[in-house]
C-alpha cells in the first residue's frame, strides 16, 4: 500500500477531537484532510484549526487512513 504521507506535521487543535478527518493510530493521531496525511503535534496552548471550513480535496488522505485501521497496519 502506497502512503499518501508528506513528511509534514500539524499541530493539534481545538478542533481535532470532533472532526471527521482526525484518526487515532496506535502511537499517533493524524489529520486526513488534504491529499497527504500529517502527524498531529501537541503543544501547550492549542489554537483553532484554520483548514476545517476550507473545501476537502477530491481524494483526502483519510480513506488511506481508515484502509490502513480497517486493515490493522496502525
């Protein structure tokens, strides 16, 4: 299966735990919304998210994470 990640991170938001696009993995919790996955960072102070009022691309990148957690590769 071929990863539809980056190498980007995000850091977690105000926003992440009742959002559609948030998946929690074994180690990690990472954001689907755009066409390549990113690993969500933890920091302090979190702010409001800034891309989940914005347009989905066609093809995000959290059906590869559900396919990887319907699979058991978390």
């Amino acid at each position: 299966m071929r990863e539809r990640w980056d190498g980007g991170s995000k850091y977690h938001t105000k926003d992440c735990a009742r959002c559609g696009f948030h998946r929690k993995m074994a180690y990690d919790e990472m954001c689907g919304w755009g066409a390549a996955f990113k690993y969500l960072v933890r920091k302090e102070k979190e702010r409001r998210c800034e891309v989940k009022d914005r347009k989905p691309v066609e093809y995000p990148s959290v059906e590869y994470l559900d396919r990887m957690i319907a699979q058991n590769l978390t």
